[in-house]
C-alpha cells in the first residue's frame, strides 16, 4: 500500500527559490552599469533647476565642475547659510575660482585644453549674484564655455 | 572500483552574496545629470569703440529681485516670453540687404531687421532666483529651437530637433556630414544672440 501513497501527503510544496540569484544578479548587473561613481563629496545642498532645451555634455573628461548652494545641515553653524561655492571637496571663495581652473587646466592634456567646458551646478534657491560673481571670474581666467547644468524637465517644475 | 561522483557545490548562499553586492551598489549610485543649457561667456577684453547696435534690433528682458520678468519694457508671465521671443527674431523687418526672405513675421520696420541682426539682451539682478533665471534662458532657447524646427522642415521636411538626435546617434545610418552641413546652414539662419548682462 505504502508504496503508492508516497506522493500527496497534504502539505504544500516548498517554492522553489533557485532563480531568485538570477534575479538578483540581474538588478544587481543593471546597477553595476548604471553607476557612477561621484567623486564630489557635496557639502551644499544642490537641487538642480529643470529645463527642457538642454543639450548633452558628451566628454566627461573635459568638463569642470563648479557647485553652488547653501550648505549643509551639518556645515551651517560653521558656515551659515548663505550660499556658498564648492570647489572638489572643499568651500571656497570667489577668489579661488581662477586658481581652480589653472589647476584642472594643468591636469588635462595641453590639445584638450581648448575644449574644457565649466560645468555650474547650482541649488535652484541660489541668488543669481553669486552666479554672477562666477561668471565674472570665468572671464578673467578666459574660461568662456560654460553649461548651466539641469534636471530635465519642465520650467513650471521651478515654482514652489 | 566504481568512481564516486563529487558532491554538488552548495549554491544556497549565493543570493546572499548577490544581495549584499546589489545592496552595495545600490546605497553608491548616484545617477549623475550630465545635461543643461550651454552658454559662452563674452571674453573680458572691452574693444575700444562700441558697436553700434539699433535699438530695435534690441530684446531687452530684465528679470529684477522678485523674479518679475520685464520684456521690452512691459510686465509679462513667464509662459507669454517665448511666443514675444519668436515674433522678434522671426519679425524681419529689413529693407533691400538686411531683409529676411524666409521670415514669417510682422514685417514691422520697429522691430527686428533679420535674426542675424537680432540680439536678446537678458538681465538680472543679484537677488534674481537661479531657477527664474534658467526658467527664462529655457523659454528663449526654446525659441529659437521653434523658429529653427519651422525653418528646417521647410528646408529639409524634418525638425531640426530630430536632426540634432540622428546626430548625437551612433547608430543612425546616414550620412552624417551632410547632415552637420544642415543644421550648421540653420544655426546660421537662426544664429543664437543671446547676451547675458552683468
């Protein structure tokens, strides 16, 4: 009799989980590629206003990348609030803008200097003097090729 | 001697190590924007005499320190500047060498002479929002693109924003020369004159 009862004993098979790693390592995949790794640590708050006409920065070597904002929680009782400039990982003045972009000048391959494009990454809530002041100095130091970085977006994303 | 068959690797664990390393990669991400609105800097050498620019050839824009937007001397919304943009370079209200044969404007002799002629002079003030500020660059690039997009399907029977996409595409099968040589031949019948006031 045993013999043919074995099967069907009642209980619910368990669910059979050996595609779950599969899965994962599918997601897993998508996000390896997806990554970049930001070499920015920011310590100003940098929420991007959105725009629809922009174009692409295609060369991502030759692009130098100024950040603007008000700072941080954390920074705020040494720094206040007003917004402020990052440069790499640090805040700075207007007046070390020009050192700035000597520097990453020196670093990139003398044919490629023509082509470096400064990139400015400012929180939407920034007064446009400090984008100014920015520009101003970008002129001194002969760095006309900027890009006013954005989400995209539609503008009516900038209201409150 | 009967060979003994090795035992099967135990793959249980393997979804934990996956999860840990997609958890990893997940906290790191940061999808990075790489995109915005590309502006060239006047460089900073003042040349010795002005140029003479007409009045009329002039769209003067003021955003003030309550982000209130002054077009031409007139309080407007934000959502109005980009079709009073288009009538003012698309005006051509030129006579004999500055006319404008493919303008679909007004004509009218107190606007604009052509587009080359015509300049978009934009200013703000210090306390201006940054997000005023590109919302307005945005609506003037706009037009451009619009007056670009009409002039291009005239020409070429495509938009000029499909043009600038099969450009950027590496995978697009035709002849990529000939087509920098149209959008160059737009961008010069629109040539982008957009001058950012201190």
């Amino acid at each position: 009799m045993s013999k043919f009862n074995k099967k069907n004993k009642g209980e619910i098979p368990a669910v059979n989980t050996a595609s779950l790693p599969d899965i994962v390592f599918m997601l897993l995949f998508f996000f390896m590629v997806a990554t970049v790794m930001r070499d920015n640590d920011l310590k100003i708050k940098n929420e991007l206003p959105a725009a629809n006409q922009v174009e692409k920065l295609d060369k991502k070597e030759l692009v130098m990348y100024i950040y603007a904002g008000k700072p941080n929680s954390g920074y705020q009782s040494q720094y206040g609030t007003e917004a402020r400039i990052q440069l790499n990982d640090k805040f700075a003045e207007i007046s070390d803008v020009p050192a700035f972009i000597y520097a990453e000048r020196e670093s990139k391959r003398e044919e490629l200097r023509p082509f470096l494009t400064t990139a400015l990454k400012v929180d939407k809530e920034t007064n446009m003097g400090i984008v100014g002041d920015i520009k101003q100095e970008l002129r001194k130091v002969n760095a006309l090729k900027i890009n006013y970085t954005t989400r995209i977006g539609d503008v009516s994303l900038n209201k409150n | 001697m009967a060979r003994r068959s090795s035992p099967e690797v135990n793959a249980g664990s393997m979804a934990d190590i996956a999860f840990l390393l997609l958890i990893f990669f997940l906290v790191t991400t940061t999808i990075e924007t790489d995109s915005g609105i590309s502006r060239k800097l006047p460089p900073i050498e003042e040349s010795e005499e002005d140029v003479v620019i007409k009045q009329k050839n002039i769209f003067t824009v003021l955003l003030n320190g309550k982000d209130q937007l002054l077009v031409e001397d007139e309080l407007m919304e934000l959502e109005e500047i980009r079709a009073a943009a288009i009538e003012f370079l698309d005006n051509g209200g030129g006579k004999g060498e500055d006319g404008c044969d493919y303008c679909k404007g007004k004509k009218d002799p107190r606007s604009s002479d052509n587009p080359d002629k015509a300049i978009i002079s934009l200013k703000n003030e210090r306390e201006t929002s940054y997000a005023a500020y590109i919302s307005v660059q945005n609506e003037l690039v706009a037009a451009y693109t619009h007056l670009r997009n009409v002039r291009a399907e005239e020409l070429y029977g495509e938009s000029y924003s499909e043009m600038i996409k099969n450009y950027r595409d590496v995978n697009w099968p035709g002849n990529k020369k000939k087509l920098k040589q149209k959008i160059n031949n737009l961008r010069k019948d629109y040539p982008q004159k957009l001058s950012e006031v201190q």
